[in-house]
C-alpha cells in the first residue's frame, strides 16, 4: 500500500483538529474572555467590529473562493442598516414624541426639510417583520441586478470592480442628497426603542453583542458548510478554471450572482447589527472608502478562512480605534503600516501564519511535501 493511504487521512484528521480548534479559540474569546474583561462600553466597540466581520466573512466566499473583488459591499452594509434604522426611527417618532413638530409622527429630519406626510415607501417599515425581510431582501435584490447583468455579459475581475465602486458612490451621493428622505450626510440618528426595548442601556448592549456573535457564527457556519459541499469545489473550479467549468455545462455566471447575493445578504446582517448596536446609520459607511477598508478586512485576516477574516476585522479595527485614541495625528499613516505590513511579512493573512507556523508544530513534519504524495495504491 502507498504512504499516502495513511498519511493523507493523518493530515486531513489534524486539518480538522486545526478548524475545529480556530473556531473554539474564537468562541472562547468572544463568548467568555471579552465579555468578562471588558466593560460594557468597550464591549459594545467590539460587537460593532463584529458587525463589519459580517461583510469579511462574505468576501471570503465571493473573493477567496468565487474569485470575484468587490469594492462595493459597503453598499449592501448600508442598505441593510438603512432599513433596520427606518423602522427604529419610525418608532421613536410617534405622534406624542415628536408633538413640538409642526407634522408630528414623522421624522424629525422629514419635518426639518418641510414634509408633511410620511413617505409611501416608509410605511411598511413601521412593522418589524417588513424591516428584517427588507435587511436581506432589498441588498440581495439590488445585488442580483447589478451581478445578473454584469457577469452574463462576462465582466469580470477589475471591471467588476470599479463597477462596484461606482455603485458605492452612486448610493452614497443619492443618500447625502435626498436628505428629506434620508437624513443627508447626518443620516438617521436618535434611535431608542425596539418593540418598546431600550437598545441605550447597557443590559441592551450586552444582550446585542451576545445575539451578534451568535449570528456571525450561524454565518461562519452557513459559509463553512457551502464549501465542503459541491457548490463549494465548483466555487474554487469556477476561480482556478472558468472556462473549463463553463464547458463542463455549468452555468458560470448564475454561480458568481449566487455568491455575490450571499455575500451582499452577509453584509446587511452586518448593517442592521450595527445600527441596533450603535444606534445611528449614515452614508459615511456606504461609499468607497469603507467599502475598501472592509476587503482589508478579509485580507489581513485571510481571504480563504472564514474565522482569520473575524481576527482580521478585529486586529484593524483594534488597530484603529487604539492608534486614533493615542496618536490622533499619525494614525492613518500607522493603519496604512499595519496593513502594508502584514500584508507584506504574510500573504495570506492570519490565517496563512497560523498554517505555516502553528499547524505545522502540531503535526511533527511539514504537511506541504505530504499533500502532493498521489491517493493511489503502489
């Protein structure tokens, strides 16, 4: 019998320790040492960086595994916390609580901007179920326009994604300029209540983050199980091998709109999230640059693992408040460096050191040359 006929099960039996182990370190974190060494504050910054690990763990499967760079997720990001913020705003602006308006039971930037009736189009975001369909639904259904029209003419790679960087700028400009409908640059602030729940105390806040790491997992987990599945080595085929995928008789384009709506449905969760947990939504977080921060996000914590993009959303984001609090001045220039940096020194993220540094001590030789030994008998 060939080596390779125990050697190979050895090394797929440690690569599943590995996983398995990644995601009990991450749940160990999250679930049991930041909820116990921070307080309810810093807590509350860190379920916020958990709402952008949403959209990194969608641009693991439409960039690492689907080959396909978004530079516009932060549009889906925005959708899905626009729509979650509607119904909260339209909450907190019943009739007794905006009385000193001259139209009460409208938002008070609505009334600022003369408007007299509420909007046909916010009526049905005055009831809950409508608001959490309309987080995924109104992101994947702009998601499916955009992708059905550009990958069935074969657009691809960096026409793609200047295509959704313009998206991102489009929706950022229509936003700050509708400010009667919107809320403009300010966006919609002053949100309170949900059901009658104070989402401002801090038993609400601790709550939020424990239903938002819940949430990411149920997403790590939904991502984790599209790859193992046929769908999943068709992703990597599609990324390696287009066109022998395409002649194989598959529908290559129809495989690029799937995974461009999940990540855009991944993200809107990651939007409503963060406006539960922050309490505002702007157009600050739809344009181009937070759409270009977030595949940094996937980057650094590498764009083929689902748990290195979590640690990576965290290390920048960790990076980014810290260097902003203690060198106000510098800190975009110590962001570029932390990101040039591990970019440069690992090239596949976190994820990548943890493959070649860590997971390699667990097993007593380099797993590498073990892989390419042929599943054959002698």
């Amino acid at each position: 019998m060939c080596p390779s006929k125990s050697i190979l099960p050895l090394l797929q039996r440690l690569r599943a320790g590995g996983e398995w182990a990644g995601y009990a370190l991450l749940a160990l974190v999250l679930l049991v040492a930041m909820p116990l060494a921070l307080d309810v504050f810093r807590l509350n910054l860190v379920g916020k960086y958990l709402s952008y690990a949403f959209v990194a763990v969608g641009l693991v499967m439409l960039w690492g595994y689907g080959g396909v760079l978004s530079l516009g997720q932060g549009v889906f990001f925005g959708l899905g916390g626009y729509a979650m913020a509607m119904f909260l705003k339209l909450e907190a602006s019943d009739p007794r609580s905006t009385a000193i308006q001259s139209t009460p039971g409208i938002p008070d930037f609505m009334d600022w901007n003369q408007l007299s009736a509420l909007p046909w189009w916010w009526e049905p975001f005055r009831h809950l179920p409508f608001a959490m369909a309309g987080v995924v639904a109104i992101p994947v259904l702009l998601a499916f326009v955009v992708s059905f029209a550009m990958f069935r003419r074969r657009v691809s790679g960096v026409y793609f994604a200047i295509i959704t960087q313009a998206v991102a700028l489009i929706l950022s400009v229509l936003i700050i300029g509708q400010q009667g409908y919107t809320g403009g640059v300010n966006g919609i602030t002053d949100l309170k209540t949900m059901l009658g729940w104070d989402i401002r105390t801090d038993s609400a806040r601790l709550n939020l983050y424990f239903v938002n790491v819940a949430l990411l997992f149920g997403a790590v987990a939904l991502c984790r199980w599209i790859q193992r599945s046929k769908l999943g080595v068709l992703l990597l085929a599609m990324r390696d091998k287009e066109d022998r995928v395409r002649f194989s008789g598959y529908d290559v384009a129809m495989f690029k709109v799937f995974v461009f709506c999940l990540a855009a449905a991944l993200s809107a969760i990651g939007g409503a999230m963060f406006t539960l947990q922050v309490g505002f939504m702007s157009p600050s977080f739809v344009g181009i640059v937070p759409s270009i921060e977030m595949v940094i996000f996937a980057a650094v914590g590498g764009r083929m693992s689902l748990v290195g993009a979590v640690w990576g959303t965290l290390l920048v984001n960790a990076g980014k408040t810290y260097f902003s609090e203690s060198f106000p001045d510098l800190w975009l220039f110590l962001m570029a460096a932390l990101f040039i940096g591990v970019v440069v020194a690992f090239p596949d993220g976190l994820a990548g050191l943890y493959r070649k540094y860590l997971a390699r001590r667990r097993a007593d030789d380099p797993p590498a040359p073990a892989e390419r030994i042929p599943a054959t008998t002698a």
